[in-house]
C-alpha cells in the first residue's frame, strides 16, 4: 500500500491525461508542464509493467490496460473527493432517486438502503415504488429495479441482482386442513409410489394465486406437470404482494420464494408444500451509463449485488 501511495501524483495525471486524450491539455488542468505529465505518466507505466497510452504523435489513446485502470482510478478519486467533501460541507450530498417495483421495494430493497444510507451518507437515496418501470433518466429517476423482462424494453445498462426461483407454498390454516384430510399423506405415498405423479391429486383440486397473470404458474406446470391445465384457474392479482397477502390469508396456492417470502415462510404463515422449484424472473437494476451522478450509482449497484449473497 505504501509504494503505491508514493504514485498518486502519477495516478492524478494518468486520470487527466485519459480525461482529455492529451498531455498537453491534462498539464493546463493540473498546472504543471507538458513534461512533467508525461513523465509521470512514464513512472506508472514502468511501475506497473503496462503501457497505458498508445502514442499517435501528439495524440493519445488509452491502450486495453490503460481502459482497465481508468474506471478504478476514477471511482477511488471521487471517493477521496466525496470524503473531503462531506467534511467541508456535511450537508452536500449526491441525490438519488430509485424506482423498484413494488414487492422488492416494499420487502427487500427498502431495509437494505437503510443500511446503505449508513455506510455511505454522502448518497442520499429516494425510493419510488412503481409497477410500469419509467427508463433510468425519466422522471429524475437514477435506478430502476424491476423484472428483467420489463426492463429488457428501456435500453438502459442493466445489472442482475437474482432470480426469483418459486415453489408451492400454502398458509398455516390451509396446511392444516389439507393434514386433516388427509389429502397429504395421500400425495406423499403416491410420491413414493411414483415420482412421475409430481403432485397432481393435490394441486389440480385448489385454488392457485396468480401475480400479474397466470405465466409463472404455467411455467411451473409445463416442467412438471405439461399435460394438467389446471394453471388457467385461479385468482389472478396484479400485484405480487397482494397475492403474497392472499396466500397468507388462506385463499389458496402459491409461487413462494426464499427471498421476497422470507419473513412468512421463516413464521410459518407460508408452508412450502412441495420442493419442485421453477425460475419465475430475475430482478435487475438498470441506469444510464453516462450519467452525471454515475460514481454514486456504481457504489449503489455494486452494494446492492453483495447483499444478494445472503439471498
């Protein structure tokens, strides 16, 4: 670490020189000769062992390794930047305005930009929950966070943050009922009898809870079950939380997952009833790469991915 602190002059000239794709003109800006920019340009290239710049007369680009180097060496001098800043003047921070759709904003987003806020409280971070998601830029909208599928119809850079991966799940009083009647035991012989059964004599005779139509059940049906059309029934609710209360309150069966689930499934409102999962969506954040606000929407985005390895 030390040895490369002693570069930061060379870092600071590298990150003007590629600014400007000129010596000259990164040497008006740091208020130092075209030589001594270009020098120091020379000692990080030798430190590192890469050449950075690819030389065209009085020209430059960056070479792939100078490409490789430059978002780093950006994100690190903001963030020095950021810090300083936030010293001077404790009230100057970056806005952000996010749009999730409303179940991950409601049961996973919300809690974890919290926290969010916490480590980096020179990101002020709005949260707008929205089913039709607007595009990154519209509205004043940063980051959108929505369903892969509705996100892949705006264009913008797009970051997966995981999938949604459902299996049948009932409530507690729906569970017990079944228990009573006997109707799981029967299943679970019949499973052991033949796997190739995979669950019909149960599902086929209860209500199924739909989100947003009937598409993510059908998905689960054909893996499993292609020949029972049973997944054209049911109540459809065009929210996924609603359908996540209706479940709760005993209306019938649904996709659950580990994830936007997690709070009903670990008290037991919610009963997984079979270990058969299918891959409904992936949720993913999109923005504009150009944006003006782009280092605090990387640090967002890069935060929010590490928090979906507890998922």
């Amino acid at each position: 670490m030390a040895n490369s602190l002693r570069h930061l002059n060379a870092l600071k000239a590298f990150e003007a020189a590629a600014k400007y794709s000129s010596f000259a003109k990164a040497a008006t800006e740091l208020n130092v000769s075209h030589s001594v920019v270009s020098q120091h340009v020379k000692n990080l290239e030798q430190w590192l062992g890469v050449t950075l710049f690819v030389r065209y007369g009085n020209r430059i680009e960056l070479s792939d390794a100078g490409q490789k180097l430059l978002p780093q060496v950006v994100n690190a001098f903001q963030t020095l930047r950021d810090a300083c800043d936030g010293i001077r003047n404790p009230t100057l921070a970056t806005q952000l305005v996010v749009c999730a759709e409303p179940a991950i904003a409601s049961r996973w987003l919300r809690a974890r930009l919290s926290q969010f806020r916490l480590a980096f409280p020179f990101i002020d971070v709005s949260l707008q929950p929205a089913w039709s998601p607007p595009t990154s830029g519209e509205q004043g909208v940063d980051i959108v966070i929505h369903f892969a599928e509705r996100l892949s119809a705006t264009g913008s850079h797009t970051t997966q943050l995981f999938p949604i991966d459902g299996f049948p799940a009932c409530s507690a009083d729906l569970y017990n009922t079944l228990k009573k009647q006997g109707a799981l035991q029967k299943q679970n012989a019949l499973q052991k009898q033949s796997k190739a059964l995979d669950f019909p004599h149960l599902l086929t005779h209860l209500p199924l809870i739909h989100d947003n139509g009937r598409e993510i059940w059908r998905k689960w049906f054909e893996q499993y079950l292609p020949s029972d059309l049973s997944w054209e029934q049911g109540q459809v609710y065009a929210d996924l939380s609603l359908a996540i209360e209706a479940a709760v309150d005993g209306e019938g069966v649904i996709l659950a997952d580990e994830i936007l689930c997690q709070k009903e499934l670990a008290s037991g409102q919610l009963i997984r009833l079979d270990e058969r999962t299918s891959r409904c969506t992936w949720y993913e954040c999109a923005y504009d790469r150009r944006s003006q606000k782009q280092h605090a929407i990387t640090q967002l985005v890069e935060w929010l991915t590490t928090q979906t390895d507890h998922c």
